[in-house]
C-alpha cells in the first residue's frame, strides 16, 4: 500500500462503515440485476470497490472513473498534528450532461 496522510491509520480505525449497510445492500441488488454477478460475488466486489476508492483517497491518490467523475482529496491541512481532510467529487462533463437531459 502507498504511504498514506500521516495520521490516517488512526482515522482508518475510528471509521465504522463509509457506506451504510442498507445502501451497500441496494447496490449490491442493483448490481447483480445490471450483471452477469450472482449476489455472493456482487458482495464481495461492491464493497471491494468502495475500499479501494476510500485507501486511494487516503493515499492521497486522485480515482478518476470514465464517464461518472473524479474523486480526489482536496488540500490536507494539519491543525495541532491532526490531519483533516476533505474528500472531493467533480462529476464528468459526461456525467453532467447525462442528469440534465
């Protein structure tokens, strides 16, 4: 793994879920209608996926996604040596113009 925002590995542990159960449950459903996933491969992927994206960021590594966005940390600042940091979204010119159609 990458070298990570210093003090993350705290921050990593005093995260419970990034994403509730119930919706990680609605994209699991989802995601074995759309695929050919049976739901037991769908639950392992999805919240693989969701992972990789979250330890990336920690990273401080931009994941850019064809046609959806980027997702990327945005300016860490150190308060009193504790490190906050701001997730980022910028949707994909793509993406825009798909939800204003």
């Amino acid at each position: 793994m990458a070298d990570l925002l210093p003090d993350i590995y705290s921050y990593i542990q005093s995260v419970i879920s990034p994403v509730t159960k119930e919706g990680l449950e609605d994209i699991i459903l989802k995601v074995t209608a759309h695929t050919n996933l049976t739901k037991e491969e769908a639950q392992i992927i999805v919240p693989l996926f969701f992972e990789e994206i979250r330890n990336s960021m920690l990273a401080n590594e931009m994941v850019i996604l064809r046609k959806l966005g980027m997702f990327y940390i945005s300016n860490p600042i150190d308060n009193n040596n504790k490190v906050r940091v701001f997730p980022k979204f910028k949707a994909s010119k793509a993406l825009v113009k798909k939800l204003n159609e």
